[in-house]
C-alpha cells in the first residue's frame, strides 16, 4: 500500500537559516504521527510544507495521489478546504462567532446551505461534549472548550488530514488528556490520519509513532527505509 | 549501572593500568562513590577471564597493580553490543544511560544514535502504557500514569543531554 | 519614569514609527484645515468690516426743498461736511461693479477712506482689478462710463482683491436728478451689519469640514492600538504601573500631535495664498485675511495635544491593561436605542424653530439655536450609527449563506461602534452633502435665463426710463436713438412706451408701435398702429402681441423702456451699455441697462448659490478626509486581525472571500446609515431653510453636483476599502502567524 503522505527530499531554508535539509517522510492512511524535536527545529515547517501552506524551495509532497507542490495557491486552498484539517495551540477560534458559527465556517466555505451547516455543526459539537456551549464566544469559553471546538471545526469537513500545531500545549494535564482523548476517538474512529506536533511525550504517546525532527532534518531511525 | 562493563568501556579508549582506570572511573562516575580498588581487581580478574581484555607483558617491579590491560576484539564487541542495547526504562537506569553516553563519547562512537534509539524504547513503552490505560479503572490509569510520568523525565534528560553532547565532549577529554 | 522606558514602549519597532508618522500627518492635516477655517471664518467679518464705507447712506434728496440749507444743483450747496453719492451696480460681462457717484465741492472736508482725495467731476477712482479690467478693453466698451482715471482704491478698504469699485465724481446737477442720491457726511463710521445668515451658514460649513477632521485625528490616534497594546502588556509585566503605562500614552500622544499641531500651523501659513483663491460669496481673500492671530493658533494648538493626549491616556486607562495583555477580546458594550436621544433633540431643536417661525413667533437667537439644533443632529447621527450598525450586523450574522457574509456580521454585531467609527467620516460627508445639495436647490429656482422662440433674446439690453423725473429730456431723442443704432454690434433700438392714465403711468400695461414690434421678430404682430405685449415678455415669457384697447394715438405715449438688440457679443453689449450711460438717457438711476441675465442675477440667489459652491467645497475636502479616515481604519483594522485573517486562508477561504469580508464590514454600516444620512441631510436642510427664511423659500430636487457628490463619496469608498484590501496578501502570510 503506498503511503498516504509522501515527501521526499523536502528543503526550505528563510533567509540564511535552513529548516528543512533533505527530509524524506512517509505516512500511511488512518496513521497518528507524532512529530517531535527541539525549537526550532523545522517541525512546523515541515507540518507547513506536507500541508501545502508553504512551498517548499526543493522536494516533493504528495498527498493522496495528488502533488501538492506543483498545484497554485487557489487550488491548495481547495485542497486545505476539503481534505485537511488545522488545529493549533490557542486563538484560532474567530472571536467574533459563537462556537456553533465557528464550526458552520469551513462548511460554508465549502458551498453548504446554512441551515444545513448549522445542523452539522450542532451535531459534531455534541460529539465533543459540548452541546450546551453552541452560543456563546470564544471568549467565554475555557481553554479545554475552545480546542474541543477548534478540533470539531477542523474535522466537520471530514478531512483526510488533520493537521495539528501542539494542540494542547496551552492545557494543563488534565485539560490535554482529555482534549486528546476525544480528538483521538474522533481520529481513529474516522480513519482520519493526524500529523501532530508535540514537545510533549506524554502526548506524542498517543501517536502509533513518532518522527523526530533535528536542525531540519529526520532523526536516524525516522528515516524512510531505515526501519 | 554496570560497573565491569564501564570499566570495559574506559579500557577500550586505550590501554590502562588498574590503579589508573580506578582513578578515570573515579573522574567521570565516582564523584558520589569511588570505585573500591578490590572491586576494580576483581572486574579486572572476571573480563580477562572472559577474554575481553588481555594483561600486557609485566612491566619491572610487577604486582596487579603494575599491570597494564587492553581490550580485546571480543571485549570491543561486548562493549558496543552494551552501549547500543537499549535499557528497559526503570528507576535505575539512569546511571547506566549516562555511563554508556560517556563511554561512547570517549571511544568516539555515536552517542546521538545511543540517545535516539533509548529515546525509541521510552516512547514504545510510553505508548503501550497509553494503551493500557484506554478502558482501564482509575486505579490502573493513575499507575499508567506514575509510571508515564517518570518515563517522560527519562525523556527530557535523554533531550536536554542530546542538545549538549557537543559540549559534554570537550569537557570529558581525557587528558 | 525612566526615558529610555518611555522611548521602549513608544517606538519599539518600526511599525511604531509608521504610526508615529501616521498620528502626526492627520493631526497636522487637521490643525491646518481647522486654522484654514477659523481664518476664513474671521475673513469673512474683516471683509465685511473692510468694505462697510461703501454702504455709507444718507437722507434722500427731497426735490424743490427750499429750507435754509437744502442741498440743490449747486454743489456749493453741499457745503464742507457734505457730499451727494448715488450708489448704483453696474455691470461688466455678468460681474458687478459696485459704482458710487459722488458729488463734493473740492473744499469738501469729507473724506472716504483708501482714497487720497474726492475724485472731481469727470474723475474716478477704481480698485485695482477694475483699473486692469479697463485697461484691457477699448475704452468704448468700459473705460468711457467713468472718465478720467485719477487713482486707486487702496486693497485696504476692498473686500476681496477681486473687487470692482468706482468712485466717479460728477456735478451736484446731474446727481440730484437721481432717484438714489442721498446726502452723506461721513464714509468713516457706517455701521456694518454682516449678515448673519451668511455667518450662520459658514458656521455650519465649518462644522462640516470639521466634524471628519475631529474624525480623522481621532482614527489616526488610535492606530495599531493592538500592537501597542501588546508593548504595554510587557511594561506591566516588568512592573510598570497602569498610572505610568497612561502616562506614557499621554507624553506619546502629546508628543506626537504637539509635532503634527505645530506642522500644521506652518502647513497652515503656506497654504494660505492657495486657500485664499477659494471664492467665497463670488469673491477671493486677500491671503492676510485668512491670517489667525498667534493666541488663536496658540489656542488650537493647545487645545489640540490636549485633548488628543488626555484622550490617549484616558482610553489606555480604560482599556485596562494587566501583566499579561488582554488574552481575552475586548468586548464592546452593545449599544442601547437610548442612543438615538441625541438625534431626535437636534431634529426636534430644528422643528420647534421651523414651527415658532411659521408661526410667526419671535425666535430669539435665530442663528445660534440653528446651529446648535444642526450640531446636535450632526452629533446624533454620528451616536445613533452603531445602533443603527448593531442592527445592520444582526441581520447580516442571521441571514447570510456565505462565510464571508457570516464573519462580517457577527463582527459587525460584536463591534458596532468600531466599525462604525471607520466609516463615520464618509456618513457625516454625506449627510452634509446633503443638506448643502438641498439647501442649495432654492438658488437654482430660477436657473440661468435662456433663449427660446418668441422669448427675447438674452443679448438683448433693457433700458428702464424714469418717467417720474421732473427733467423733460428723458425720453431718447431720435439723435440718441441714432447713435445707439449706429453702434457696431447693435441690431435694433426699440422703445415700449406707456400711457399716462391720469393719475400716475400703469407700468403694467406697456404698448409698443407695430412697426417696432415687428423690428423685434418675436411673433405675429396684429395689424394695428399700437399694440400691447405682455409685461412679463421682459423677464422671458414668450412674447405676445394682441391689438391695443387703450389708445391708437401715438403722440399720448410715454416712452418707459428702451430695447436695445445686440449681436451678442460681450463687446456689443458693453459698448451699448457705456453708450446709453454717457448719453443723455436719463436712466432709472436704481437699476441700470442690463439683460434679462443680469436682472436675473439678483443678489440674494447669487449668495445662495455662493453658499452651495463653498459647501460643495467644504464637502469635497471633508469627503477627502473622510475616504482617507476609512482606508486607514481599514488598514488599521486588518492589521489588528492579520493573524485572524491569515488562519481563514488556512482553512481553505480564498483571498477573494478574505476581501469580501473586509468589503461587507465597511459596506454594511455604510448602507445601514447612508440613507438615513440623505434622508436627515434633505430634512435638516428644509427645516433650517424654513427657519431661516421664515417659509421664503423650501428645498427642491437636488443638481447633478449632488449626484456628482454622492457618487465622489461611493468611488471613494470603493478605492479606499480596494487600497486597504490589496494589501491583504502580503499581511495575511500564513507562515508567519503561528509566530505572533
């Protein structure tokens, strides 16, 4: 089976600084990545690259077939609309939505009816336990909530791809289990594949692996073939 | 940790006498509890025994302690196979975590890949305790926990000592 | 404090100097378009007080008055302390000169200021711009009416360096046959009197010019507010107090706009001369007169830095910054309907004034009570837009299908009087421009005269003949006909007679010859020696000639008026109009030969029009400055959420949706409150018109100027919104966001 996520040789460097130099990376359908490694180590411009939000200045990424690198911007932001999801570590929640419009929002984007996305989003915030928190604002919401809802927006498009930037890394412990556990659930339950960066073992235990990332390239044991 | 293995380890930089290998393992290990000359002899006795290490011609005015060992091919393979067997994550395996961190930046081995692939093991237990803990009673999910906890410390050691392996080289220069 | 705290928090980064910049430029843009007006404001007075010797009057001359002392054709009547002036306007190619007929022994004591003597018989003075005005053009058609040049008006007592002023002497003879001699003693001290119609309207320009400067230094002030605020989370953090973090947006502030204030003065200075050549009331401004006195610019100064910092520092105080920032948004506090109090106040203040003066009640402090009830509506929109904005979101968050649609609505519902205040400018302008287009329909009532078939021609001048006068030789002699006839240009001398009735001349009923009406070619002439036309002929109805009832006995008729038909060129009727004034017709002496144009032009639709003029021109610079205001507070504002903005494009929205968003947010308020604006505009304009003009005169349809206007303030809408929003790719860079 070949692998959902496929980069190879991927190199971006900003300025004088490198962060990717040469990474190989594959990840198979309905696989939980944990990606791992120090600061500034090219974690988040690896995940930026694989999701096409960047481009990187050498390599390959394709997903599902498709090479995202050779696409234009409007057709990534398609591909970003309907097969992949983000969740980040804080503040992504449009402050000015209720949770339950926040989640209508990719749905929209993606042409549904309003009265329809309404309906959905209603439906996937209760799956995350938050049924009684549809109306109110970002700003009323803990910190657990808020990424509760983050993660239902990102997943109620059914992406393949759920990309997620230390999504927990602004909860206490308990919070974070418990926010990881859902998000987890959903995850497994549709298949979807997670790409997650942690610094946080605790976290990246939940992944079926993990690939650590130093001075932008793959540990040793991460590498493709080495295994 | 592993005291006739260390030792094996330090001997393999270069050929040492007794008296001088007690006073390397003192420099690097011993700071809380210096090795017992005894203990030294004895390690000494049970790996040339084994044939890892072979005592030189004996040099005027011998005695044990004149002696002088070198490892053999045997020995460097023991040592290797030590350094690169990762340690099942425990309480006590700190010290010989550090003890083969320091022996393969003496012998001039890879310490990153000892680090990544003790680094691997922790991970693979973490995950199989997060397994266990899915569907499990409170009870079992704190222990999971306690002993995540512990692992994860493991973890940010084998971290923060990765990120300074540079500068733990220069320093332990044997002189 | 420490400086080098103050200089840490106040220009930590670039973009800190960028918004530095930015206060400063609208500051100085304000101070100076504040000083502009309050200079014009004062010019206005100082022209008016200038020019008042020309409004010198006196008793009237009584004729055959025969007490010790009376003045009669004998200039020696006159004595030393006495002059006769016949004031008259005269014309020249549509512009008025104001001419002064004087009439003093050369002994006289009386002096008129700006003049170094009494001009003599067949002397006169002028102002400058007439002196060129003359020398430009043959004498026949201008020089002639006035004599020999004796000197110049000084511009110390002119009102405008575009002035047309003569002071021609003539013989006490002549002048006392006019019915507007009378008998001055001094040019010193008249009393002026400025209109205060006049100043009330200018007030009301300045008010609107004003009200989106106050908006735009309140806009400017406010920038990058979030990264600011963001710098003075650190120095919490680090241990300032919220008393020094205030402190330090106070000195910032006052700093700052101490810079744009003081720009602004000398911005103010240079552009002096350039503002002078606005036209106000049909005339320029001697650059001196739009000078403020250093206390006033001292004034504004202070007042300015003064309330920008207090303000700065008052809303850093109440932004309540702690240690750690504000991690949650902000929330504004809904807006309640007690917020449209302030509108319905300022339109009831101008209905209860249009009700009193219908009434025919006394009003006191017309004038003040107008501009307070104007102030008060102009304030009241401006507090009732975010209610009105609060609205306009709710319905949008509720009923839109598309994304973009969904996020401009709820914020525009969660913060209705930000995103009112970005467009607040561009509302007042309109409204403004309203109330002006609508006051100023009442000038154009009687629009420019035109030819038509059997209308009399435009070119045509009109003549009214004084048949009261005691002098026998009014009527137009056949040699003076002659020599009219004989002038190049001129095609036709007619003359329109009455009939004496026995008890005074019926004006009404104006008889001509047949063979002259014929001469006039304005239809068909039935056969008959006399016949009668129509009197409003003269001002432009079509012409109509029916068989006299009166009389057929030509030697009964009075000549009344004389037609003189030009070719229409601007010299024939100059030169026909110096004729008839140096001939020997004796004119009405109050209204002089002019076309149906010029008897048109009356004085009081000219100063309205002049009114519509300066406010188009008030508008045009407080529309400016209201684009302007949007384009920053949108920029400002997409700024403020780039990071927002940047993770929508990473969920998948295009930059198109990006841009609609930015666009529904800056168009949603400004519809909600843009017809109200028009609406209020053409209300407030009737109700202060009414109260103005005691129910004289009522608003019309609007020009195309208005149109002109509304569609100025539409496309500058657009482009800034378009200005702000073509930046959004670079500012919405997604690798940069999880950074900030």
């Amino acid at each position: 089976m070949t692998a959902l996520i496929q980069a190879r040789g991927l190199r971006k460097s900003f300025g004088a600084t490198d962060a990717l130099r040469g990474i190989d990376l594959d990840i198979q359908r309905g696989e939980v990545v944990a990606v791992m490694g120090p600061s500034g180590s090219g974690k988040s411009t690896l995940l930026h690259c694989l999701a096409g939000v960047v481009l990187p200045d050498s390599g390959t990424v394709s997903v599902g077939g498709i090479l995202v690198t050779a696409l234009t911007e409007a057709r990534r932001s398609a591909l970003r609309l309907t097969e992949f999801g983000f969740v980040f570590q804080f503040g992504q929640l449009l402050p000015d939505l209720t949770a339950v419009d926040n989640i209508t929002i990719p749905l929209l984007l993606a042409g549904m009816k309003r009265r329809q996305a309404l309906t959905a989003a209603h439906e996937a915030l209760g799956r995350l336990g938050l049924a009684g928190a549809a109306d109110q604002l970002p700003g009323e919401l803990s910190g657990g909530e808020a990424q509760r809802v983050a993660i239902a927006r990102a997943l109620v498009t059914q992406p393949s791809v759920l990309f997620a930037d230390e999504p927990t890394g602004s909860l206490d412990s308990l919070a974070a289990e418990n926010v990881l556990t859902a998000m987890l659930e959903l995850v497994r339950e549709a298949g979807t594949t997670l790409v997650m960066i942690t610094h946080d073992p605790r976290t990246a235990a939940y992944a079926d692996r993990e690939i650590i990332v130093r001075d932008g390239q793959l540990a040793a044991a991460d590498r493709v073939g080495i295994q | 940790m592993d005291n006739s293995l260390t030792l094996l380890g330090l001997l393999s930089v270069e050929p040492s006498y007794g008296y001088d290998l007690k006073h390397t393992y003192d420099r690097f290990f011993g700071v809380r509890k210096p090795l017992a000359f005894g203990q030294v002899y004895a390690s000494l006795a049970r790996m040339t025994r084994d044939g890892q290490i072979l005592a030189l011609a004996d040099e005027a005015g011998g005695g044990p302690d004149r002696k002088k060992y070198e490892v053999t091919e045997v020995g460097r393979t023991r040592v290797s196979q030590w350094m690169f067997t990762p340690d099942i994550p425990s309480d006590t395996l700190q010290s010989n975590l550090f003890a083969k961190t320091i022996i393969a930046l003496l012998v001039d081995d890879n310490a990153d890949r000892l680090l990544d692939v003790q680094r691997t093991e922790h991970l693979a237990r973490m995950r199989e305790l997060t397994r266990e803990k899915q569907g499990a009673d409170l009870m079992r999910v704190l222990l999971c926990d306690h002993a995540l906890f512990h692992i994860e410390a493991d973890l940010r050691w084998i971290d923060l000592t990765a990120a300074r392996l540079t500068q733990l080289r220069n320093e332990i220069k044997l002189p | 404090m420490n400086a080098s705290v103050v200089r840490l928090a106040v220009i930590g980064s670039r973009g800190a100097w960028g918004r530095l910049l930015g206060i400063t430029a609208g500051v100085a843009v304000g101070v100076t378009l504040a000083l502009l007006l309050g200079g014009a404001y004062q010019g206005l007075d100082a022209r008016d007080e200038r020019s008042s010797w020309m409004n010198a009057s006196g008793e009237y001359v009584v004729g055959g008055d025969t007490r010790a002392g009376a003045v009669t054709a004998d200039m020696a009547s006159l004595g030393e302390d006495r002059v006769l002036l016949a004031p008259t306007t005269d014309r020249h190619d549509g512009a008025r000169i104001v001419r002064l007929d004087l009439a003093a022994p050369i002994t006289s004591s009386v002096t008129i200021p700006g003049i170094a003597h009494l001009p003599q018989p067949g002397q006169y003075y002028a102002s400058p711009a007439l002196i060129d005005r003359i020398a430009q053009l043959p004498a026949d058609e201008l020089g002639d009416r006035f004599g020999t040049l004796a000197g110049s008006i000084s511009d110390s007592v002119l009102a405008s360096p575009d002035s047309l002023v003569v002071v021609v002497g003539a013989d006490a003879s002549a002048l006392i046959e006019r019915s507007a001699a009378q008998i001055v003693t001094s040019f010193t001290d008249v009393a002026y009197r400025p209109s205060t119609n006049y100043q009330t309207v200018a007030i009301v320009g300045a008010i609107a010019v004003l009200f989106p400067v106050l908006l735009l230094v309140s806009i400017v002030t406010g920038l990058g507010a979030s990264a600011r605020r963001e710098r003075f989370a650190t120095l919490r953090l680090i241990g300032a107090t919220p008393r020094t973090v205030a402190a330090i947006a106070t000195l910032e502030t006052a700093a700052t706009s101490l810079v744009g204030a003081l720009i602004g003065v000398v911005l103010a200075a240079l552009l002096r001369p350039v503002a002078a050549l606005v036209s106000v009331d049909d005339e320029v401004f001697f650059p001196s007169d739009l000078a403020v006195t250093p206390f006033t610019a001292a004034v504004v100064v202070a007042l300015t830095v003064a309330t920008s910092a207090v303000t700065a520092g008052w809303r850093i105080r109440r932004a309540d910054i702690g240690p750690l920032g504000q991690t949650k948004q902000r929330q504004e506090k809904t807006p309640s309907p007690l917020r449209l109090l302030p509108l319905a106040g300022g339109l009831g203040i101008l209905t209860a004034i249009t009700v009193a003066t219908l009434a025919e009640l006394p009003v006191p402090h017309l004038g003040t009570l107008i501009i307070i009830g104007f102030t008060t509506t102009t304030v009241g929109l401006l507090m009732a837009g975010p209610y009105l904005t609060l609205f306009a979101g709710r319905i949008m968050a509720r009923r839109s299908r598309t994304a973009a649609g969904v996020i401009a609505g709820n914020r525009i519902r969660r913060t209705p009087v930000a995103t009112f205040r970005s467009v607040s400018g561009l509302v007042v302008a309109v409204f403004m421009v309203s109330v002006f287009a609508a006051a100023a329909t009442t000038a154009d009532v009687g629009a420019a005269p035109g030819d038509g078939p059997g209308r009399l021609p435009i070119s045509t001048l009109i003549q009214y003949l004084d048949p009261t006068l005691d002098a026998v030789d009014f009527a137009p002699t056949e040699e003076v006909r002659a020599r009219l006839a004989a002038i190049s240009g001129v095609t036709h001398v007619t003359t329109i007679f009455t009939i004496d009735s026995g008890n005074g001349f019926d004006t009404s009923q104006l008889l001509m010859l047949a063979d002259s009406a014929n001469d006039l070619s304005l239809g068909p002439v039935p056969p008959a020696a006399v016949v009668s036309i129509n009197s409003d002929a003269l001002s432009g109805a079509t012409a109509v000639f029916t068989p006299s009832a009166e009389t057929t006995d030509v030697a009964a008729l009075t000549p009344s008026i004389v037609l003189i038909g030009t070719d229409g060129s601007t010299a024939a009727i100059e030169r026909a109009r110096t004729a008839l004034q140096t001939g020997a017709i004796a004119g009405t002496g109050w209204l002089p030969a002019g076309t149906r144009t010029d008897h048109a032009d009356d004085r009081l639709q000219s100063m309205a029009a002049s009114f519509a003029t300066l406010a188009y021109l008030g508008i045009g610079v407080a529309t400016l400055i209201a684009g302007l205001s949007l384009a920053i507070a949108t920029i400002s504002a997409m700024i403020d959420r780039r990071r927002m903005l940047a993770l929508l494009r990473l969920h998948g929205m295009n930059l198109a949706g990006l841009r609609r968003i930015i666009t529904l947010e800056a168009a949603a308020p400004l519809l909600a409150v843009m017809a109200l604006s028009i609406g209020l505009g053409f209300l407030v304009a009737e109700l202060i018109l009414v109260g103005l003009t005691g129910g004289g005169r009522s608003v019309g349809w609007p020009d195309a100027r208005y149109i002109g206007a509304l569609t100025a303030s539409a496309v500058l809408a657009l482009t800034a919104v378009a200005a702000a929003v073509s930046r959004l790719g670079k500012n919405t860079d997604l690798a940069a966001i999880r950074y900030e």
